[in-house]
C-alpha cells in the first residue's frame, strides 16, 4: 500500500483512522494523502439570497484551517510522508477523483455531525464507485498491526474474491490469515466460488491460510464474523461489500449494511 488516500474531516473517528492510516504506512513503506473537502451546499437550501452561506463561509473556512493545523502538527513527528489536498465540494465526488491513482481509500464509518454510527452514505458511494479498496476504521481503533493475524470474509461471491485480490498487500504480512465462512442450515451455502479457490489463489501468493465454517445460530452474520474475528485477535475484516443492490442493501439490511452500522474492527472493503 504505497499510495494511502485519507479522507480527513470533523467525524469522531478521525483520530483513529489518522493513527491507522499511518501505522499502515510506516510498516508498507508508503505514502499518505490527506484529503480534505470542504462544501457549502449543505446550506443552500431555501436560501435563495445567499445569505446563509455568506454567514456560515467563515466559519466553515475557520474550522476546516483548525483541523488542518491541528493534524499537520501531528504528522510533522511521524516520521510518514505525506501531501495535503484542500479542494472544495462534496467529499465522495473529490475522493472519487483522487482515487485511480491510490492503492486504498481509509474513511470513518460515520459522516461528521452525525452520533456516530453508520452506515454512512459516502462511505457506500465510494466503495461502489472507487477503482480501489476502502478501509473504514471505526472510532475505538487505537491502532493498526499489520502483522497481527487477520480475517476474510468469504461467500464466494465475485465482491468476496475482489476483495481478496485487493487485500493481498495487507494479508502478505499478517501472521495468521483466516478465510471464514458463515454456514446456514436453511441452504448449506452453496457457492459460486467454494472457500478452497480463495485459499488456492492466496497460496500462489505465498500465503497460507486456515479455512473455517462458522455455523450461523441465531446471531446475525455481521455478528458471527466478528465473534470468529475477535476469538483470533484479528486486526482486520476483509469482505466484499454490496453483493445485492445498494437499495435491497438500505431497505432490507444486509450484512455489508450490518458491518458498517458498528463496526467492531477495521474492515477492508471492495465491490
């Protein structure tokens, strides 16, 4: 992971993801950019004469240069290298622009003004949209081991295998990877791809990995997954996010959805 985009805005994970994205760098060699969006169209409705968003423009723009110093002091001692990206408008659309060219996109789960939890929308836009993995680092992460040992959510879905694809770099230097399947009694899950292809594929990577069914019970699958993650001391959830539609995903739930509302553990992401 040498090119680390992160998403830096007033949410109550900030700090978290910021310890996080740096850990991940230090250990990967890599470099981090730091992307702040600032927008004012949050307060255009109803103000047909602007005089809202002049008021609020100062205020905005005072915050916005706090939190940029702020985080600029403490990156002088990180010993990380790092770039800056002030840019206005709305932040999936600037993080979607500067991600061709990133190896991971590391967001909170939740939005800044919110109490939280998620899901958050801009989290879901750009792991729909972005040609790379999205990290969300939830507000109780103090750290990040990238050696520590580390769980793959598989289903066998296209979503799952992209996933584990993208999490190669990350995986490579995990002491202990798991590829854990949630087994229901109703269909005996039945996949597209069955839990040996992702265990051959990361082989010819040169990492071996357990392979495990967890049977469902009447917790939910988000749940199981992150029991079976915190039993093995897993620093990370990788999973393949959105295997339905977005808007079966809003009405119905979803496992994805489910992950992302509280998230116990950083989770790595791609659709």
């Amino acid at each position: 992971m040498k090119s680390i985009l992160l998403h830096i805005d007033h949410d109550r994970a900030m700090t978290a993801r910021l310890q996080v994205a740096l850990d991940i760098a230090r250990a990967t060699n890599g470099h981090l950019t730091c992307l702040q969006a600032v927008s004012y169209e949050v307060f255009a409705p109803g103000d047909f004469y602007g005089s809202a968003i002049a008021a609020a423009m100062p205020v905005i723009k005072e915050n916005a240069e706090n939190l940029r110093a702020q985080i600029e002091k403490e990156l002088e001692h990180e010993g990380v290298p790092w770039d800056w990206r002030f840019v206005y408008g709305i932040a999936p659309h600037r993080l979607l622009e500067a991600s061709p060219l990133a190896d991971i996109v590391i967001l909170g789960p939740a939005e800044a003004g919110t109490d939280g939890r998620g899901p958050s929308a801009l989290v879901g836009d750009v792991v729909m949209k972005a040609p790379v993995p999205v990290l969300v680092v939830p507000e109780s992460a103090k750290s990040f081991d990238i050696g520590a040992p580390m769980l793959v959510a598989w289903n066998g879905s296209s979503e799952g295998a992209h996933a584990l694809r993208a999490a190669v770099p990350l995986l490579a230097c995990s002491c202990k990877v798991t590829l854990a399947s949630v087994v229901e009694e109703s269909d005996k899950a039945r996949f597209d791809l069955p839990s040996t292809e992702g265990a051959n594929y990361l082989s010819r990577h040169g990492i071996e990995c357990e392979i495990v069914e967890l049977p469902r019970g009447e917790a939910s699958i988000a749940d199981t997954l992150f029991s079976a993650a915190q039993m093995r001391d897993c620093s990370l959830m990788v999973m393949g996010a959105y295997g339905h539609s977005r808007l079966a995903q809003l009405l119905l739930g979803g496992v994805t959805r489910r992950m992302l509302s509280e998230p116990q553990m950083p989770v790595f992401l791609a659709h």
